[in-house]
C-alpha cells in the first residue's frame, strides 16, 4: 500500500510538472485563453493580461500554451477545455484553417469563441480581438525595411508559421506597399518561415545568408523570429552589411532605455500586448455576460474608458482592434 502511494505522489509530482509547463493548471477554470507557442514572451505577456483582467473581475482562467506550434497541439487544448466546461476561449489561432472544425464544435456545445492576435475562419468565432491595423502595420514594415536600407537592394522576409492569419494578412500589406513607386529599387528575394520556433528561425536565417550574399535586410513580422535573425547576425560578424527588422519586443537596458549599440535592429514596430490580452478579456466576459452584441458599427465600451468600433476584418467576419502599431523611440514609450 504504501507502495502504491509513494507511485501516486510520485505520478502527481510529475503530472504538475507536465502541465505547468504548457501554462498554470486552474481548478475548475471559466475562462481559458489558448496561445499560438510556448517560450514565447510576447505570448506570455498578451496571456497574463488576459488572466488578469479575467481575475480581476472574479472568474478563475487558465492559460494554455501548446507543446509545439502544430495545430494538432492547440486542437488538444480546446478539446481539454471543453472537457473542462470552460465559459469562453480565447485563442491565437496558429492554423487558419485547421482550428475551424474544433472552434465549430465548441460553439455548438455553447462555449463562447474569440480569436486573438491571429484569426480562424470567421464562422468558427463570434469575434476577433486585432492587436492593430494590419495594413498600417505592413505599411509600417516596408517603411523600417526602406530606411533600414536606403531605399535600394535586396531584403528577405522571415516569417512565423505559413498557416497562420496574421502573418498572411501582414505579407499581403506588405505587397500592397511594396508596389508604390518610391521602392522601385528595392527587391524582395524570398520568403522563409520560422515557425515561431528559435532554433528553426536561426536555421532559415542562417540559410538565407548563405544563399544571398548581397542581402542588405531581413523583415521579421515575429517577435522570436527578429530575435533569432540579429542573434545570427551578430554571430555572424555581419553587423552593418544586413540590418533586422520587424516586430518585436525592444530590449530594454536597466535603466529602461531601449537600445541596440551594435545597430543590427535600427528600428521596430510593434504594439502593447498587455493591451491585445486585456481587451481580449474583456470581450470574452461580456459576450459569456450578454453585454456585447456583435454587429457591425456597435461600439464596444469598456469600463476603463476604451471604445471600439466592430468593422469587418479583411477574412470578412467582425472584429475590434486593440490600438494602433508603435515605433518604440528610445524611451521605450507606450510600450
Ligand atoms: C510572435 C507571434 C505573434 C505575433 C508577434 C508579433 O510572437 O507570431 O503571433 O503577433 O510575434
């Protein structure tokens, strides 16, 4: 007998271990917002204002992170949280498509869906939270890529996941951009993808390198893909012949600063995540609350004062957008 629970406590131990490596066990949760990657400090931060507004307000949230960026890995915990019974889920969905038939069921068995930071087909959700614009966003892009640059020579564009929205809809305003005239002279030589994954974005920008040699810049729209592409740089020796851009969390020094004196990463766009996490919340607790109808042109008014206007997003389903896209300046404001 004794035996048996030495096993048990033995098997608990490493069951908590296990799950709160995919994100914290909550008893009992209400609430659950699932995200795209683990290890990812964007994802963490957007995450942990979604509990917290969610706790804030009195409910008990879980906050999940899948084991690889597969889809089959977020599938696995929507279906957990339907097991659990769970209000509403949040998810920032890393599969398009892929995620749509499980989101269909989990409506269907009356759970609230919303999206954030990366859509699924908009009849699989009732709504999608936008962290910013997505045209201002890629139009923001290629402007950092042109002064990264002068204006002239060939760049590369490291990428997260294929399958997933947001990057589609920020390549797409990137290409819309790209064709006025005054980046006539620079040339977009490929398109690779990181899969929001470290080693694997350090891979494909070592690749690109090599195949490139007259590479002047490298665009990544993920906050681990640009850290992975000015860590290779660097490593590299090649500070000064390639510059990184894209979206990411600036660096900050102790006393606050954001800085970058080897000058990899001149500059980069981004948002507040703790912004995305806690409009996130907000809206799933008032569509679980009966309190936001989604239509479009109907405000959203939260109780902190924010307004936001439902539109149609470019997938043509309805969605609000947290605020508009950032260039951090040496303060690090707004961020
Ligand atoms: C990565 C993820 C996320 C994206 C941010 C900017 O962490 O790909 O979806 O929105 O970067």
């Amino acid at each position: 007998m004794k035996r048996f629970w030495l096993i048990a406590g033995i098997l608990t131990i490493f069951c908590i271990a296990a799950c709160s490596a995919a994100g914290m066990v909550t008893e009992n949760p209400e609430y659950a917002v699932i995200m795209k990657s683990k290890d990812n400090q964007y994802n963490e931060e957007v995450a942990e204002a979604f509990r917290q507004a969610a706790e804030e307000a009195g409910y008990r949230c879980e906050v999940l992170y899948p084991e690889t960026a597969r889809a089959q890995d977020q599938v696995i915990l929507v279906r957990r949280m339907m097991r659990e019974r769970v209000k509403a889920i949040a998810i920032a969905v890393s599969d398009e498509h892929a995620l749509a038939p499980v989101l269909k069921e989990a409506m269907a068995k009356g759970i609230v869906i919303t999206t954030l930071d990366s859509d699924t087909e908009k009849d699989s959700r009732s709504i999608f939270v936008s962290p910013a614009d997505p045209k201002e966003t890629g139009a923001g892009l290629v402007q950092a890529v042109r002064d990264c640059m002068d204006g002239e020579g060939q760049w590369a564009i490291l990428s997260a996941q294929a399958r997933s929205a947001n990057q589609s809809q920020w390549i797409h305003a990137m290409m819309e951009e790209l064709e006025k005239p005054e980046y006539q002279k620079m040339r977009l030589v490929d398109i690779v993808y990181g899969e929001d994954d470290y080693k694997t974005s350090a891979a494909r920008t070592r690749e690109l390198i090599e195949k490139y040699p007259a590479l002047r810049a490298i665009c990544a729209p993920t906050t681990v893909g640009i850290q992975a592409a000015a860590d290779v740089v660097r490593e590299q020796g090649l500070e000064g012949q390639i510059r990184v851009t894209g979206l990411g969390i600036p660096a900050k020094s102790e006393d606050g600063t954001v800085s970058d004196d080897t000058g990899v990463c001149p500059a980069l766009n981004f948002w507040n995540p703790a912004a995305l996490g806690r409009l996130s919340a907000q809206v799933s607790m008032a569509l679980v609350n009966q309190e936001l109808t989604v239509r479009e042109g109907e405000v959203f008014r939260t109780e902190d004062g924010g307004e936001y206007l439902i539109h149609k997003g470019a997938g043509g389903g309805l969605e609000v957008t947290a605020g508009d896209p950032l260039t951090p300046d040496e303060s690090g404001s707004g961020l």
